[in-house]
C-alpha cells in the first residue's frame, strides 16, 4: 500500500501536521510505503519525520499565498505564480499517475491542501482524503478581485474528494464531503530533555527561556532587541542574529523547535496552526503577532484566545522589543483542546484505504 501525501509548500506547518499523522500511522502499518509529494526541503523533511522512513517526490501542488515576509502577503506574486502553476501541473499529474501505476500497489492520496491532487486521484482512481484547517478557497474569497474565481476553482476541486479530516481551528469548508473532525495534531518531542537543557546551558526555570519562531521564512529581529530582556535566554533560528545577541542562541542543527519546546516557557511567534498546536500539547504560552492579508490567521488568533494562554502583540510592538514577557498571560475564555489528533487522523486514514 503506498499512502502517496501531497504536502503544502506554503509554510513548515503543513510538513509538520502531515509528519505527525504519518508518524502515527507508521506506528499502525509500518508496511504502508510513505511517499512525500512536496516541495518542502529536504532537511525539513528529515528533521520532521525522524526515524520514519520515506520516499519524496519534488512536486508542487499548489502556490497558497506569496509572502512579502512572515507577517505579510504579496497578491500580484501569488496570482502570477497561479497562472505559472496552472499551465506546470497537467504534465506534473501525468507523470506521478504514471509513476504510481508502475508501483502496482494500492494508492491513498492524502493532501494538505493542495487542490490539484484531485485531478492526481481521478487520474488514478484512489481515494482522495483531504487534511487541514482551511482550503485555498476560504483565502482566496477574501483577497477580493481575480482571486474569486481561483477560490471557486479550488471549492470545486475539493468537492471532488472522498472525505475531510478536519483539523481544529478550522475555517469553513463547505465540500459536500464526509467529515471526521480530530484533535490537536502534534508530534512527540525526541531526546531527553535534561541532558538537552544541560548542553544548551539553559536555565532550568522555563519562564525564562524564549523560543523565538516565524516559520520558513522566518523574520529579521534586530539583535539590540533582545538585550531589553537580559533575564531571558532566546533560542531562534537565525545564527547570525544568535551571534550578534548575547542572551540569543541558535537552534542546534538537526533538532526541532517541538523537541526544544518542554525546556521553554513561552513562544514569540506569528499565527500558525502546528505551532499552536506544539506549543498547547507543551503547555507553553504564545506571544502571537498579529499577521495582515491571510484569512486564516484571524481564526487562529481567535481560537487562541479561546483555548490557550497568551499574549497578542502588533507588529509594531514586535519591532520595538515589547514583547511583554514580564506579564502575566491571559487565560483562555474557554477550556483547552483535546490532544491526540494525529493518531485519530492515521485512524481515519486507514478506514479509507483501498483493499
């Protein structure tokens, strides 16, 4: 059986939620042959999965949105890389089917979210399940303009699945589709956790440590910033600014922000579903910036609100080193969210495998 998964190039986050779910369906078939459909490096991929073994197959399924930078939108270069994908993707289809016949296995195809793996599947005949907290659909409609008609392409792509696996934080997805909704889909964090502080040297109380995180983009903070803060020790992903900032330190090569968050107390952070979910199932409290031109990231900021302690800062208040780390956080409104997610999705899976 090949579960064959098209995997968002848009941000780390959809890497990570697959990685997870697949983690847990390994655990249940490790015969099941894993195949990566992604653009996501290869380093990522690695460090994400772990021991799990894998194939990668450097497709892309769809364009998501063009970042100016982590906390910013570019919709000319979005719609310019639509059309470049539209006119890329029937020869793509066309060589992946023909390179999944040749297997002459069973085929899933799981997507997270890229719209065009339904043409993959009806090319092939297998089920399609889709996973995820949105569809393409529900952030091109509010990008207003010639993205209207690419958000009722996407709708009418997604109605062509077999079922959703609708993650938490979910905006609408109106797909005429079975639903099974999950819980909080995180991995586990690897390594032990005391030997980790000590070859980091990090304080032992966890409120004093900072896990500094922009996804795959990642975002330029000045260095002077973070001496506003000497009693906190930084862990980010920027060398250079590790380097240049006495209480920064860079991530260790090889090692994941989820495998460093049990020695943190809280995130500096933009809106972004695994990190919310890493963080919750950690315990560890969000810093959230607030993020423009993404439908999405509003229902996470509220959901946040909901579910998890926090902080919500501007943009602004980012740039100028007030990060209110020596504040209390705000308590959700409401109770916390289930974990387990990723094992119920790799349920889900499995009860759509082909015989």
């Amino acid at each position: 059986m090949i579960l064959y998964a098209c995997i968002s190039g848009h941000g780390y986050g959809h890497g990570s939620r697959v990685a997870a779910v697949l983690a847990a369906l390994h655990a249940r078939r490790p015969d099941w042959r894993l195949v990566l459909s992604t653009p996501l490096p290869e380093p990522f991929l690695a460090a994400a999965f772990g021991p799990v073994p894998y194939e990668r197959r450097p497709c892309r399924w769809e364009v998501g949105v063009i970042q100016a930078d982590a906390l910013g939108a570019d919709a000319p270069a979005t719609l310019a890389a639509l059309a470049d994908l539209e006119c890329s993707l029937p020869g793509q289809i066309a060589a992946e089917a023909a390179w999944l016949r040749q297997q002459g296995e069973p085929v899933l195809v799981l997507a997270d979210v890229g719209p065009a793996a339904a043409e993959l599947a009806a090319a092939l005949g297998a089920p399609l399940v889709w996973m995820g907290n949105f569809g393409w659909d529900a952030i091109y409609g509010p990008m207003g303009g010639p993205f209207g008609a690419w958000a009722e392409r996407c709708t009418a792509l997604y109605r062509r699945g077999t079922a959703l696996i609708r993650c938490p934080f979910a905006m609408a997805m109106p797909w005429d589709l079975p639903v099974h909704p999950v819980g909080l889909t995180a991995g586990r964090p690897r390594g032990d956790r005391e030997a980790l502080r000590r070859q980091l040297d990090l304080p032992s109380e966890r409120e004093a440590v900072v896990l500094v995180g922009f996804g795959g983009l990642g975002f330029r903070l000045d260095a002077a910033l973070f001496a506003r803060w000497p009693e906190h020790r930084f862990l980010v992903a920027d060398p250079l600014l590790a380097g240049q900032a006495a209480n920064a330190l860079a991530l260790p090569p090889g090692l994941r922000p989820l495998d460093l968050l049990p020695l943190c107390g809280r995130l500096l952070t933009k809106p972004g579903y695994s990190s919310f979910c890493e963080a919750l199932t950690q315990g560890v409290g969000i810093h959230l910036v607030r993020r423009d031109g993404f439908a999405e990231a509003q229902v996470l900021s509220d959901a946040l609100e909901r579910h998890g302690p926090h902080r919500l800062l501007s943009r602004e208040q980012l740039l100028a080193g007030d990060w209110q780390l020596d504040l209390p956080l705000t308590p959700p409104t409401e109770g916390p969210l289930a974990a387990g997610g990723e094992g119920e999705a790799a349920d889900v899976l499995l009860s759509y495998a082909p015989e």
